[in-house]
C-alpha cells in the first residue's frame, strides 16, 4: 500500500444518463491496470485543468461528444488506495451533451438502468459513487423515544413527509419488551411511505421484525458473518481504520463514521475533522454517511470528502408541536 505522502492522482468521471434515466458506463481495455472493468467515462486530469474542463476534453476524446464545462455538477468525490496508487475519483453529473457517444478508442459502451449498476463488475473506487446515485443522501438518527410514543410516531411521520427515506430507530433504554411494540408501529409507517428502518444493535428483534439493523461498534468483533440476509439492510457505526475493516468484511451496506465535528451526543470522542473522514474513506469501499455535528445541508460538503451523505441526530429530528 502506498503511504499517506504517495503522490495522489485526480481522476474525473461522468455520470451522463439518457432521457430513460439509464447511465453511460464503459468498458476498460486490455492491457491497461483493472482491464475488462466497467467504470464512468473519464480519466486523469492534467496539469493546470479545472475538473469540469478535463471532463469535457476527456469525454470528446474518448466518446465524441461536446460537452460544456457549466453543465458539469458535483456529485461525489472518492478518495481511495489501489495497491500502487492512489486516487481521488471526482465524479460530476452531466446536465446536457451534443453528439451521440461511440466508444472512439475500442471500448465497449452500455447503458446500464441504475438498478442494475451494481451487477456490473467496476473498480472498487466506484462502491461509493452508485450509493450516491442511488441511496439516500441523508439518513437521521432517532433520539431516545421517551414515555410518550405516540409523539414520538407522530415524529417518525414529520422525518418521512420531509422525504428521508433511511431511518435508524435508536432506543437502547427501552428493553425489548417496550420496544417490539414501537419499532413494530414505526415499521409499518415506513414501508407505507417505501422507507428503511433500521433498528439500533438489536439483532434479534430486527430478525423477527424483518427490519434492518444498525450495529453499533462494539458488538462488530463478535459476529463472524452477516446477521442479515440480502435485502434486510446492515449497517455499522464505526470510528476508526479497524472498525470499517470489521464492517466491510463483515459485508455490511454502508457505514455511518464520525464523529466529523465536536457534537454534544458523544462530548469526549476527538473529531475526525474532514481530512480524517477522507483519509480514513481511502481504505474502504463502504458507503460512508458522515457523523457527528452535522446538518442535512452539510451534504455537498460531506460528497466532496468521499461520504454518500450526512447522518445525524438533533440536526434531523423535528421539533415538539
Ligand atoms: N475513468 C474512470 N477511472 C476510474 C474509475 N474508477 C476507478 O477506480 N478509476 C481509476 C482507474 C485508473 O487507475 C484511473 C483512471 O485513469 P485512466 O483512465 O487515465 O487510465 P489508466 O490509469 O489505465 O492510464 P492509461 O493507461 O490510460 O494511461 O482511475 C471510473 O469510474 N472511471
């Protein structure tokens, strides 16, 4: 593995999806480094270019057409450590283009629907780019229910009309028996709105529920696989190099890691601060929500160092009526 101090390229790639919402994904040649991999169009940036402008050079040469550096935006920009390189994958989504694309330098083209990105075989950079395009952008944290659960569902109702669609319900005062009853209500109000819940550390109450769970960190070291099939969501929270090592062999879906900034729920753990969330994405192909201090319109930010989105607590949580 490269150090820290290893030179570190900037690669720009594109999003380009057709009026069908399918998105452009090309075909790596042979005898270039991850041959036969499907990936976004694009390549290195060279010296002096601006991100858009390299994009749009890249994407004449290689596919002939004429793209406008203005209609190049943001989507996720991924840090990470190949064996001998490594890499930040800055990823734009492109509004507009001119001209049909052709694959000008022999590699194959499809058109993949976005539900299927995920069955072609790409760089392992590329995980956290189709959880951008794909998952929800932020996912909030539920504060400890208290006695009075119909406010808290009422609660639940106000997070799912403002449209998160990826909740984690965290209850670790109430035992199981309080909590089945709860989870089970909030449950049924997130698959009517088509949302995810995901229970907090709670195994066993996930599995009879069929929600997903969220395992906290310390109980990473005593599973020796999944907890959860396929399509029950698992997701870990981690803090450091060792914990999203556990949580990626472990197979999890994603990963909520912080804390970013100083936040009042854990007042004595040192912030990561951004640096450290992106030099900690470098060694990961997880989806990472970034934690701790933030808000939802911290997510620009967050997609600039790696994370699909922002995870939070009080930031989220809507106010009493
Ligand atoms: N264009 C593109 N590159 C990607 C993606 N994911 C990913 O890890 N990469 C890596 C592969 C390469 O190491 C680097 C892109 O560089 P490049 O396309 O100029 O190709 P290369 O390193 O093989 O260099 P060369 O042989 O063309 O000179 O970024 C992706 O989705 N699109």
């Amino acid at each position: 593995m490269p150090g820290p101090e290893g030179r570190r390229l900037h690669v720009v790639a594109a999003v380009l999806e057709d009026a069908g919402g399918r998105v452009l994904l090309t075909r790596r040649t042979e005898g270039r480094d991850l041959a036969g991999a499907w990936e976004f169009p694009g390549g290195k940036l060279e010296n002096g270019e601006s991100p858009a402008a390299g994009l749009a050079r890249e994407l004449h040469e290689e596919l002939g057409i004429a793209v406008d550096p203005a209609d190049c935006s943001p989507l996720i920009a991924v840090p990470f450590a190949y064996a001998d390189k490594r890499i930040l994958l800055d990823v734009f989504r492109i509004a507009r283009w001119e001209g049909a694309p052709r694959g000008l330098e022999s590699q194959a083209l499809a058109w993949a629907p976005p539900e299927r990105l995920h069955r072609y075989p790409m760089p392992p950079a590329d995980r956290p780019v189709i959880a951008a395009l794909r998952q929800p952008g932020c996912y909030p944290i539920t504060p400890e229910p208290g006695d009075d659960h119909a406010a808290f569902v009422e609660r639940i109702e106000r997070l799912l009309t403002a449209g998160w669609r990826r909740i984690q319900l965290r209850a670790r005062r109430l035992d199981r028996d309080a909590l089945r009853p709860l989870a089970a209500q909030v449950a049924a109000r997130c698959r009517e709105a088509g949302a995810e819940l995901l229970l907090n550390g709670d195994i066993a109450l996930a599995r009879e529920l069929a929600l997903g769970v969220h395992l906290r960190a310390d109980q990473l070291p005593g599973l020796k696989r999944r907890p959860l099939p396929e399509g029950q969501p698992v997701a870990a929270s981690c803090h450091d190099a060792d914990e999203l090592a556990r949580a990626e062999a472990l197979g999890v879906d994603f990963a909520v890691l912080g804390p970013v900034r100083p936040t009042a729920s854990h007042p004595g753990a040192a912030p990561l601060g951004w640096d450290g969330f992106a030099a900690l994405r470098e060694r990961t192909t997880l989806p990472l929500y970034a934690l701790g201090g933030l808000r939802p319109d911290d997510i620009a930010e967050a997609r600039r160092h790696g994370a699909q989105g922002v995870a939070g607590i009080s930031a989220f949580w809507p106010p009493a009526r």
